[in-house]
C-alpha cells in the first residue's frame, strides 16, 4: 500500500535500515537512529540506480512524490537525474565564473556515468595537476594555443610525452563542452597538432618465446604466497583479460557451469559486455579458489579487507617476486603473450581481437562478430589452455 503521512509518523525505528516503500520506485529509509530519508530507485540501461531526495520531515511524502515525478519525467525523456544532479550542483557552484577549472569540473560531473570510475580519475588527475594551477582561473574563452602549449610543455619537460598528449585531449573535451554550451568559441587544442614531442610507445613487457613460457608457468606453480594471489597467477595466461578486469572479477559474473565469465560493461574499458569462454583448466583453477573466496563478493579478494578486490600491484608484484623484472613480465603481458602466440598458431586475427575485447570501430560489423566469433573463441580458448599446459610439461613445438 502506498505510504501515508500517519503510517510514516506511526513507525517505530528498529536496530537496522528498514524501507517503507511508496510506489514507483520511491521508499523512506528509516535508520535505527530516527533519521529517515527519502530514496528514489530507478534504472538506467538496465541498471539501478539511487537518488537521495531529502530527509523526512523537511520533504513531505507530497513533496517526495512530486521530486519523484520530475525524475521520471528526466528519465522519460533521456536524461538520467542523478547525473543532471550531479551538473547541476557543479553549475550551481560556479555560477559566477566562467573558468577553465569550473567548466571543467561541470564536465566531470557530466562523465561521471559515461567513463569508467579509473578513466575519470586519470582526467581528473592530469588536470588537478597540470592545468588547473595555471590556467584554471583563466576564463575558457581567453585561453589561447600559446597558454596551453606553455602548461603542457612543462608536462614534456618532466619526459612524460604521452601524458602531455593525453592531457591535451582532455583539455581539448573540456574546450569543446564549453562550445556546446555556448561559453566558448573555439578549442585552442586543435592548433597544437604536432607542436608537441611525439609519445613514445614502449611495449609492455611479456615473454614469448614458448620455452620462456613453460618456465614462466612451472615458476607460478610454485609460487608460495596467498592462496589468491596464486590463482589469480594460474588464471591470468588462461584467460588474458585486462589487470582490472582480472582482479575485480566477481562471483556473480561467473557461470562454472556454463564455462562462461560475462564480464559487465561498467567494468570493461570499451564500456561493452565482455565474455570470456573458460577452458577446462579455467574452470579448475576457479573451483578451487571457490573453495577460499566462494562466500564472498570477490573472486580475488584484497588479503586485508576480503570486501575489497586485490589491489592493482598484487600480480606485478607476485612477479618480481618470482624473480622477473619489469623489463621481462608484467600482468598486462599476459595479454601480449596470448596475442603473439595465437597470431603465430594461425588463429584468425578477428578471433583473437575479439577475444582481447578490442574496440571494433565498425558498429555494425560488431555486433556480427560477437555473434559469429563465440563459438570460434571457445574452441580457441580450450586449443590454447591445451598448449600452455604442454608448454608446462617442458614440449615447445
């Protein structure tokens, strides 16, 4: 039944969280202090999602219902009101300004469902640290080409190229945001093309020479550190997924039954859904760390807080201390060492792209090799764990 103002004054707090639910997504959270909250549960692309809509009784459950309304209104017509929330308290905050920095903050807060929570971060970063003290207090508009090539070049001077040039392509997203919301009239960055150093591309470090690769495996399999640390080592060139992807898998995500990992698109750094085929010795090295993690949330949990995922420098470290240094193997060159090895066993390169979750810029054509290559991948991911375990055993033909 729909809540009333008498059934909200006539309840009792109890010693947890406790809902009252209206209609349409919209509850009271009553905590076992006496607060209580008015909380809005909605979904976008399939996701839910939450939106605080003020405590009980400043909003009145009539005033709750109308917010509610106009979230329904932003979702019926595309726009997600947690975000809208989001650029308009950024806008609200700068109101007065029309800086560099309070732009792009409102452009933040606008990406804040649109990138991932790592890509966002690394934006942040780069202009916290590089831009903001010397152009943030600039107004957008009265920035030019020179301004920003001086904050880059001293980016340069530290020898960090391709953050200088990924830098410039945030700056120029800010710039372009203030075009489309009629506060600037061009980005300077697109006058830059080719006055900075170009960035080097430094491959990562991984092994490939198949009798490397058997030492490598035999190395992980007497590796005597945590249990998850170890398997998360054993999975990781069966699998060949990005670190993050790796070390924040879920349970949830993960069908033994189905030999099948979907990783989710929040989670994946083209935002697509991602499936991994789990060979036989996949699905081995998974039940038995089920047996350690299997109650918990994450496959490979942090070794200090079990609710945390293992940290980004677990693997890597793992590694060193297997004596290979960052110039032999890192936990990004299992994806290289899978990629190389593949493409010289003959297997079609759309496969093993697909399988590596490269972006495909054909949209169309996209969606036909996820249908197409499924069934290819699977029988190449069981080939290929087949040949890292001969490689184990010592044969490299």
């Amino acid at each position: 039944m729909p809540l009333t103002e008498i059934s909200i004054k006539n309840s009792v707090p109890v010693d947890r969280p406790m809902k009252l639910f209206d209609a349409g997504g919209l509850y009271l959270l009553v905590k076992p202090n006496g607060s209580r909250w008015w909380r809005l549960k909605y979904r976008v692309a399939g996701k839910e999602q939450l939106l605080s809509l003020g405590v009980y009784p400043e909003v009145s459950l009539r005033a709750a219902r109308l917010k509610r309304d106009d979230a329904k209104k932003q979702l019926a017509d595309g726009i997600d009101p947690g975000v809208q929330r989001k650029v308009e308290k950024a806008r609200a905050q700068f109101a007065t300004e029309n800086t560099f920095e309070a732009i792009a903050r409102e452009w933040m807060a606008l990406q804040s469902k649109r990138l991932s929570h790592v890509t966002l971060g690394k934006a942040k970063w780069m202009l916290e640290t590089f831009i903001f003290p010397m152009l943030g207090k600039l107004a957008v508009d009265a920035i030019s080409s020179p301004d920003l090539l001086a904050a880059l070049r001293r980016i340069e001077a530290k020898g960090a190229h391709e953050t200088a040039h990924r830098t410039k392509a945030r700056c120029g997203q800010v710039f372009r945001y203030a075009i489309a919301t009629g506060r600037a009239l061009r980005d300077p960055s697109a006058d830059l093309r080719g006055a900075l150093a170009p960035a080097v591309s430094v491959p990562r470090a991984a092994i490939t020479d198949p009798k490397r690769i058997g030492e490598l495996l035999r190395a992980i399999d007497g590796y005597t550190g945590a249990g998850a640390t170890l398997a998360a080592l054993r999975l990781a060139p069966l699998v060949f997924v990005r670190p993050g992807e790796l070390r924040k898998a879920e349970w949830s995500e993960i069908d033994l039954q189905a030999a099948e990992w979907r990783i989710p698109a929040a989670r994946m750094k083209m935002r697509e859904e991602h499936i991994v085929p789990l060979s036989t010795q996949a699905v081995s090295v998974l039940r038995e760390i089920q047996a350690l993690t299997g109650d918990g949330r994450f496959v490979f949990p942090s070794i200090r807080v079990k609710s945390r995922a293992m940290s980004d420098n677990t693997i890597n470290a793992a590694l060193r201390r297997l004596g290979y240094s960052t110039e032999e193997m890192t936990g990004h060159g299992f994806r290289a060492l899978a990629s190389t090895r593949l493409n010289e066993m003959g297997w079609p390169p759309d496969v093993i792209e697909r399988q590596l979750a490269h972006a495909e810029r054909d949209k169309v054509r996209a969606v036909y090799n996820r249908a197409q290559y499924l069934t290819e991948r699977r029988k190449m991911m069981q080939a290929w764990a087949d040949y890292l375990a001969a490689l184990r055993t010592g044969h490299t033909a």
